[in-house]
C-alpha cells in the first residue's frame, strides 16, 4: 500500500482531479476582456451552440450544446477565451 499511494496520488495531480474540485476564479482587468460575440463564435467553431452566456467570479459562464443534443456548463477565461472548466449538465 505504501508504493501504490504516492502512484494514486500522481495519477491524481496529472489528470488535473484536484484541480477540477475548485470552481474557476479569473482575475482579468476589464479592459483585456474579449466580446462575448468572440466566445460565440469560437465555441461555433468547435461545433457548440450557446445558448447562454454570462459573466460570473470575473468569467464567463457559458450553457451550450452540440449537434448530438448533450448539454454543456463551461468556464472560460475572458481575455484569452480558453475554457477552464467544462462539464456535462445532468440537470
């Protein structure tokens, strides 16, 4: 048990599991944020439809779906648009 706690712990930290547990703050002045119109059209461009998009903790917070119908919560940082955390909506 000794050997394999240190492995757990690894596997752990490399797929980002701690990571995930904390909800995304951003920390980005106003004036570096991109439109939301640019967030629209990237997650477009990744095949997702927003169907909303607001501001929340200094990110946005976006609600989509994809062609298939699945539905999407996600995180995204405002001044580079890169997605801090995303999660199927079960709801």
């Amino acid at each position: 048990m000794r050997r394999l706690l240190p492995a757990i712990t690894l596997a752990l930290s490399v797929l980002g599991v701690g990571a995930a547990l904390a909800e995304p703050r951003c920390d980005v002045p106003l004036a570096n944020w991109q439109p939301r119109e640019a967030l629209q059209k990237r997650l477009e461009a990744e095949g997702w439809k927003a169907t909303r998009i607001k501001t929340d903790d200094g990110c946005y917070k976006v609600r989509a779906t994809n062609d298939k119908g699945e539905r999407y919560k996600g995180t995204f940082d405002p001044a580079t648009l890169k997605a801090l955390k995303v999660e199927i909506d079960d709801d």
